[in-house]
C-alpha cells in the first residue's frame, strides 16, 4: 500500500514538473520575443526602468534568467524541492504586479507569455492561472521528499509522458476557453460609443 502511494506520487511530481518546466521556459521565450512589450510593463511598474534604458535591459535578463533556471530546474531534478519552492516565491510578485496593474487599469496585457499575453487586458483570470501554478509548483514542494531527485529524461516513460501531455494540454485548452470566455464578457460590458452619447435634436 505505501509503495503504491509512493509510486503514484512519483508519477503526480513527474507530470507536474513537466507542466512547470513548458511553463517557465515557454514564459522565458515570449519574453525574449517580446522584449518591448515586458519591458513597457515592467516600465509601469518601476518608473526607474522608463528612465534610464540599462535598468530596463537588467531588469528583462533578471527575469528571463530566473524563468530560465527555474524550468531547467525542474528538468534535472538537482535539489527539486529548493526549486519549486523558489519557483512558489518567484509567483508571489508576479501575482502582486498583476494586481497592481489591474487596479491602475493598466490598457495593455501583461506580455507573461509574450505577444499571446498582450492583447489581453489584466483580469482575474490572470491572476487565477498564477495562483494555478503556485499551487502546482507548491504541491511539488510538498511531493519532493528528497533533497535531490532523478533527471526528467531517466524518469521517462511512455505512459507518464501520455500523461503529462494530456494534462497538458488540458490545461491549456481550459485555460484558453476561460480566458476567451472572460474576453467576450468583457466586451459585452464595454457599451458602444453611440449609446453614449445622447443625440442632439
């Protein structure tokens, strides 16, 4: 019986590193592609950055290289729990610059994931899917008992790869249906100029 539990947890952390790891470098990816965009958010946030052009170049390579490291701590598994426990810290700010940029009403995304994140006005659910990960990223926390775990690549196998794929893309479709589900409510509220402004006679 434990070592059916063990084993299941074995499969649970795999598939959410997997998940954690597409996550983190898939974000530090958009960034890069979308350099103008992060840095106009970061800009908002931090006025230093929209002064002075370094502080905007330091600040996109802190946040690439902390996305970078953390995906590709996932992948080898070198002192997993000290990963996913900095990668559940890494999603507190990142929540907090969400809401801040919500309630300024801030016009543009927030360029997350890059160009796909930046049409898109901040919403909740925006801060949802980061509370999302660090949930996910908290339960890895919790199922990497041991200080140091085997690489992604040895772990492998047909089935926990079908699985993590699965898991996914389902997550990714559900996420993609709530976001265009949030968009169209969004612009139902949003009434149309000419009802606006009253006709004169």
């Amino acid at each position: 019986m434990v070592g059916t539990r063990r084993a299941v947890q074995a499969d649970v952390l795999f598939v959410l590193r997997c998940c954690l790891t597409v996550t983190f470098l898939g974000a530090a990816v958009g960034k890069l592609r979308n350099r103008r965009g992060i840095v106009a958010v970061i800009g908002e946030l931090l006025p230093i950055v929209d002064r002075h052009r370094a502080a905007g170049v330091v600040a996109l390579g802190g946040l690439v290289a902390l996305e970078t490291a953390l995906g590709l701590g996932f992948v080898i598994g070198v002192r997993l729990r000290l990963v996913a426990l900095a990668a559940t810290a890494s999603l507190v700010p990142f929540t907090w610059a969400l809401l801040r940029l919500r309630k300024a009403e801030w016009g543009q995304g927030c360029a997350c994931f890059g160009v796909s994140d930046t049409a898109t006005r901040i919403g909740w659910v925006h801060i949802a899917r980061n509370l999302v990960l660090a949930g996910a990223s908290g339960a890895a926390v919790l199922l990497s008992g041991r200080p140091l775990a085997e690489p992604l690549w040895r772990q492998a196998d047909a089935h926990l790869l079908a699985t993590a794929l699965a898991v996914g893309v389902a997550a990714a479709l559900a996420y993609g249906l709530v976001e265009g589900l949030w968009q169209v409510s969004a612009l139902r509220r949003v009434e149309p100029a000419d009802a606006m402004t009253p006709e004169s006679t």
